[in-house]
C-alpha cells in the first residue's frame, strides 16, 4: 500500500464485478449485456472494472464520451465497445479506426459520421438513437423516418452499418411509472419504421439497470447495466442490492488522523454547528468534499469507528471531518469505513445518498483522485502462508 492509500482509499472488489455481472446476465438471459464504464467507471476504474465484466460475459461495454472508449482501447480492450455523447466536430474518424461502435441523434451527426467513414475507407457501426420521451439525446418522432431514410441510404452506399436502433427511459427507477409504457409504445414505433425504411440493426436496446431488473418486456436484444455493475441499487423503489444478488464493489475507508478527548461545550468543525454534549472523544477522518464526500451530509453521513455506526460530528471540511465517538475510545491509526457492502455492519453508499439528499449514483461516482483504488480480488487463490479463504487478495494493487 503506498504513502496516499494509508491516508484514504477504495477498495474496488473485482471479484464482486464478476459475480454482478453474472446476476444481471441471470435477470435477462435472452439478451447479450453491455457493461457501463462511463465516468471511471461510476468512480471504480474503467479498465479494472471493464476487464473483470468482459471476464465474465458481458460481450459489451459502453461509455459515454469518445474520450472513455478511446481509453480503454488504449488499455488493451478489443471488444464490441459503444460510446454515444457526441458533439459536432468530434473525433468520429478515430472511432470508426478503432473499430468503437456510434450514435446518431439527428441528421447532424449521421453527415459527420458519413463523412468520416468516406474519409477512413471504412464502415462506420451506428446506433440510431430515437427520443422516446426522456427529452435529452435522441432523434424526436417527428424527424425519425427522415433519419433513419439517410441512415438506410448511407448504409446502402457502404458508408455504415446500422449496428443499432436505441433509446433511454425517463423513470424506469420509479416502477408502475406511467411513462414506461409509454416510452415502450413509442419503441415499438421507432423501430417499425426503422424496418420500413430497410433497416435490420443488430441490436436494438432500451433497457437500463433498472429495466433489466424489473421489466422483461423491454430487454430487446441488449441491455445495458450501469450501477447495477457495481452493486449499487438504482432507486429505494427498485429495491434493494441483495433482492438481486449483487454485491457492492466499493468500499471507502480512512485511517484516523486524530483521536483526542475534549471537554463538554467544545465546538467542532467550520460555525460550530455542533457542540460537545459533555466530555468525550473526537475522531478526525481526514476525507472531505473535495475527495467527493458530500458537504450536504455533514451532521448526517454515516460513518463505521470503534465497531459502531456514528454520525459526522459538524460541518464536513474540504479535507476531513470528525466523529464523536462518545464514551468510546480509538487510536490513531484505526480504520474508519464510510461505505461498503455491508460485511462489518458499515453504511451503504446508499446511506449515504439518503443523507446528502441525492443517490447513489452520485455517491461512488464523485469519490476524487486524491483516493486512491485499490483493486481486490476474492476470487484470486490464496498463495501458501498468505490469505486464507474468503479473503481478498490483492490483484494490480493501488491505482
């Protein structure tokens, strides 16, 4: 472990990747799988994460800039590998050379990615994308039939290849939601009229985390797991991990910075927000908003020292925040875990999420680069004399 990885660290469970992986692909076996190691991997590690659900069976990954895709590319990744955020002017060329799956949302981007295919001598493999209601990215019902006529046009030129026909839903978090069944309605319409104009995609797809775990009726041909992969649930609604059999992959730890007893009256933290009932002792964990921790959850956030949940004492600083620890007592040095799987009775990031105001997402997603990740393996034999069974064994180390 290096000098920063005894300050603060993430340990990132790649054998709890594959196991997720393996429970997700079980709740849509007719459907091929796309791993979602946008963002680092929801905060995990793009490459470590994306190697370990490859491993598993996910014949795909998705990011959402080109820049991620590039990246893993860059790491050795050779398989099929969609990226779908673009802006005009972007690096369609590189993408269609390295052989990574687009998206067009609109006449714009089809010309780009029909010039570059020209430009590089090579097919481009799209995936049409249709706005079905979620009001972000996607081709409106009013433009698709133009859209899709280009794409066909362009594929029978050998420009591309329409790989896929896709969408996003709004609130599949939120099940019984009115707008699932409307969203479904309008991909049935999309994609008969992507048949009408000639198109046979490969793949059409709907289905997030969510969808997956709860709505069979949208698993298509692909679905495409985010935060699922990483053993987070994606809404309370959903339920929670272990309904599913996933299993948290990250875990946030700290060493103590500071253990010292301090009378009653003493106040703790930026404006004093909290006050010391009576004598007691103060633990330092030096993480703060600016490793990710979120300053919302100061006097909220849950946080696992001396065997027992506590609560952030005060305001959460930019690089640590205290706990009272009560008539209890620490040493510098010990272990405080702010979230993980649940092994030793610490909170979840959804714990978390409930006590910043937000979700889970978030939560792992914002964990810094000041935190190192330290890649854990439990599926990785024990050497002789080393870990015994059951025990995670270190895989890559610190990242």
């Amino acid at each position: 472990m290096n000098e920063t990885a005894k300050r603060a660290r993430a340990a990132i469970d790649l054998a709890a990747v594959r196991s997720n992986v393996r429970a997700l692909r079980d709740r849509a076996p007719g459907a091929e799988l796309m791993a979602v190691v946008k963002s680092d991997g929801y905060g995990h590690g793009a490459v470590r994460c994306g190697r370990a659900a490859r491993e598993a069976g996910a014949r795909w990954l998705g990011t959402a800039l080109p820049e991620e895709a590039f990246a893993l590319r860059e790491a050795g990744d050779s398989g099929r590998l969609m990226c779908w955020l673009w802006t005009p002017g972007g690096p369609w060329g590189r993408a269609i050379e390295q052989d990574i799956d687009v998206s067009a949302s609109g006449m714009w981007a089809l010309r780009e990615v029909v010039e570059a295919a020209r430009r590089c001598g090579r097919r481009a493999r799209v995936h049409l994308k249709a706005d079905t209601g979620l009001g972000r990215n996607g081709c409106p019902p009013a433009d698709w039939a133009e859209l899709t006529a280009a794409a066909r046009a362009a594929e029978a030129e050998g420009a591309l290849t329409v790989a896929g026909v896709w969408s996003h839903f709004a609130c599949a978090d939120e099940p019984g939601h009115p707008s699932i069944a409307a969203q479904l309605t309008e991909f049935h319409r999309a994609l008969a009229v992507a048949e009408a104009a000639g198109l046979r995609p490969e793949v059409r797809h709907i289905a997030n985390t969510p969808a997956l775990l709860t709505l069979p009726e949208a698993h298509f041909d692909l679905v495409r797991s985010g935060i699922g992969l990483y053993g987070v649930s994606p809404s309370p609604e959903v339920g929670v991990p272990e309904d599913f059999g996933l299993r948290p992959v990250m875990t946030l730890e700290a060493s103590l910075a500071s253990v010292k007893r301090v009378p009653g009256g003493h106040g703790v933290s930026y404006g004093h927000h909290y006050t010391t009932p009576g004598e007691t002792t103060l633990a330092l964990v030096p993480l703060g908003y600016a490793d990710g921790i979120p300053r919302h959850a100061s006097g909220t956030g849950p946080v696992l020292v001396a065997g027992k949940r506590r609560t952030v004492a005060g305001r959460i600083a930019m690089d640590q925040f205290v706990v009272d620890l009560g008539g209890d007592e620490a040493a510098v040095g010990e272990t405080a875990v702010l979230f993980g799987p649940g092994d030793r009775g610490e909170p979840s990031a959804e714990d978390w999420a409930r006590a910043a105001g937000t979700i889970g997402y978030e939560i792992v997603t914002r964990i810094g680069k000041r935190v190192p990740r330290v890649y854990v393996d439990s599926e990785v034999p024990a050497q002789a004399g080393g870990r015994g069974e059951g025990d995670a064994a270190l895989t890559g180390g610190v990242a």
